[in-house]
C-alpha cells in the first residue's frame, strides 16, 4: 500500500537531513496516516480509509457523507 491520505492527497515528499555540522544528507518526509474504520450511517456500513491527521480534521468539518461522495466521484473505490 502506498503513503497516501485518501481525503487530502498528502504523500511522502523529500528533503535533507541537517547534520550539527550543516552535512546535508537526503530523507524522506513521511505524511501522518492512520488506518480509521467509520460507520457510513446513510449506507449502513463500515468503510476503511487511510487518512491523514488533516484528513480527519476534515471529515470532521465536512462531514463523512460529503468526503466520500467526493471521493467516489474522483474515481476512488470505496
């Protein structure tokens, strides 16, 4: 699987680690993904999604409802 939020599109981007001696050696960035099962109430089910924490802050404002249609419009099977 890869390191991506399904909500907000955040993936792994890159950067440099910074020695205390300024060496300057290439890292990754890795986004905060959980793996979150909710209760879709208008379907009567459990769905799985692997979001982000700003993934989460989102389906909190948005609702969830909102957030997967979205998502299935997308082409994203869920």
């Amino acid at each position: 699987m890869s390191r991506v939020c399904q909500v907000t599109g955040k993936r792994p981007v890159s950067g440099h680690k910074v020695s205390h001696s300024n060496i300057k050696t290439k890292r990754r960035f890795l986004p905060n993904l959980q793996i979150k099962r909710f209760f879709l109430t208008e379907e009567n089910k459990w769905i799985t999604l692997k979001v982000s924490s700003e993934g989460l802050r989102t389906i909190n404002k948005r609702g969830l409802y909102a957030v997967v249609k979205e998502l299935r419009a997308a082409g994203e099977k869920i």
